[in-house]
C-alpha cells in the first residue's frame, strides 16, 4: 500500500472529475489517497481531508498548472518524495503528462522502478534565510525564484548585493530576482534574464526595472557567496515562488545558497527541456 497526497488547483473545471476517478483508481488498488483541507473542501472531497504531512506521502500526484507544482514542492519543504504533475494549466513547464494519461501515469509511478519505469529528474532548491533586527534567521526554500520587490507604487529600492562577502553593487530597482535554473525561464526570464539549463546548479541574479548603468544578469556559480542588504528606508518584500513571505526594513540581510535538499520529479522519458521551451513559445521550424 502506498500513501498519495494528491494537490489540486482550486478552480478549474477538469480537476473534479480526475479526483473521483483517482480516488476510485487508488481505493480499490488498496492504497490510501489524501489532500489537504483547502484543497478538499474546493472539490467538495472532504472525506480526503487530512493535516498529515505531506513528507508522509510515497508520491505526490498534483493536478494543476506550474503554479500548483510550486505549492505541492513548498508542502514537501524539502523531503525527498517524487512529484508527478499533471497539467490542467496552461504552460506546464514543471508537469510530466496530461489529463488524458494521469491514471496510467500513476500506476506506472507506484508499480514501477525508478531508471526501469520512470526517471527522477532532481532539480536544485534555493536556500533563503533572512535575518532581521533583533530576531532570529528564518530559512524558506525555493523551485523557482525569490524576489526583493518594492512594496510602494512609484518607487524603487536600494539593495545592497553583495559576492563572496564583498560589495558587487549597489541595486536602485523595482527588485532583484534570485532565481534558480529551473525558475530562469518564470519570472527571471520575464525581466530579460537568461535561459539556464536545469542541469546546472546555479543563481541567477536579475535586476527588475533597474535604474541603473548596469543592468545585466548575473550567474553565480553554487559555491559562490550571495547576499542582500537593504539600503535604504523604503520597505522591501520579500516573496518566495510567487508568495509573499516577509517584509524587510533598513539593514536587514538575506543570503541565498544552494539548498542541500532537491526537489524530484517523475519523468517517462528523459527530460527535453529545450524542445519544451521552443513548444511554450512557438519557436520556428
């Protein structure tokens, strides 16, 4: 018996049927099927409803767009469960097969070995710690990206960015992205930032809406030192995978590092990822 935590986009139509036949598929194979109660009680599941934590599950199955992935990677908070996504979003860069192939793709992933039947792809997480005036560090992981971002309309921030413990620059902005391989074709990329290789470990530092001489990315490589000081009064926030965490006052840090944990995906084939990005964006034959 095998212990799925299903996570599951709150609004869209496609996912309620998916669920019943889930639920029907695992219940009579004898595995045990959960969700979390906001996921539940949105599908009208609260039957599935449970507080168990999601670093119990044997795999997580998450019906859903990117964003939907990013949520179910934030539960796992960096255990080592496989993830397989199906896609009922629209880009999908992280999920694996569509609606059409979820139950036979689930099956494979519980029946299966991995290397025989399916493929990890393990994909570098983003350490985050924030130390703030007075109070103690808090650490978050991120798949994608974290982003110091101005919190006023109108105006930008200074950050101070600093490599290997020396000043690089100082950053008048509308934020700094610090993503990672995988988040560099999300938000990284939508600031001009350049398409990395998931392969690689690395961060990638961009500049939003800078107001600056230099406006350029940078890619650090994993060994190398990274932190951010604010510089000035204005507040700061900072988000983590699109959600806004903490907010950051005058001479507060944050440093960023590799995390020692990854997050792993089911793959049925190795991954392609550059024939992915020239599909999302229509490239020419």
């Amino acid at each position: 018996m095998a212990n799925v935590l299903v996570v599951a986009h709150h609004t869209r139509s496609e996912v309620a049927p998916l669920l019943a036949q889930l639920r029907d598929t695992l219940t009579r194979d004898g595995h045990h099927m959960w969700m979390c109660s906001a996921d539940a009680r949105a599908h009208s599941m609260v039957d599935l409803s449970s507080d168990r934590d999601a670093s119990d599950a044997d795999l997580v199955v998450v019906l859903g767009g990117d964003g939907t992935v990013l949520r179910a990677i934030s539960m796992l908070n960096g255990a080592p469960v496989p993830v397989l996504g199906v896609n009922v979003g629209v880009l999908g860069y992280l999920t694996e097969v569509g609606i059409e192939g979820a139950i036979a793709a689930v099956h494979q992933s519980l029946s299966g070995k991995p290397d025989t039947d399916y493929i990890v792809d393990q994909r570098m997480l983003l350490q985050v710690s924030v130390s703030k005036k007075d109070q103690p560090s808090t650490v978050w992981r991120a798949l994608n990206e974290a982003v110091l971002e101005k919190q006023q309309s109108g105006h930008t921030v200074w950050i101070d960015v600093a490599v290997n413990h020396e000043l690089f620059e100082r950053y008048s902005a509308d934020g700094v992205i610090v993503a990672t391989p995988t988040g560099s074709t999300a938000y990284s990329m939508s600031a001009r930032g350049p398409v990395v290789s998931p392969r690689h470990r690395a961060l990638i530092v961009t500049p939003v809406s800078p107001h600056m001489n230099f406006d350029r990315s940078l890619v650090l490589g994993p060994d190398e030192h990274l932190s951010m000081t604010v510089a000035g009064t204005r507040p700061v926030d900072v988000s983590i995978d699109g959600r806004r965490v903490v907010s950051l006052a005058e001479g507060d840090v944050v440093t960023f590092s590799p995390d020692s944990c990854m997050a792993h995906f089911i793959r049925f084939a190795p991954p392609k990822f550059h024939q992915i990005l020239r599909s999302k964006f229509g490239l020419s034959e």
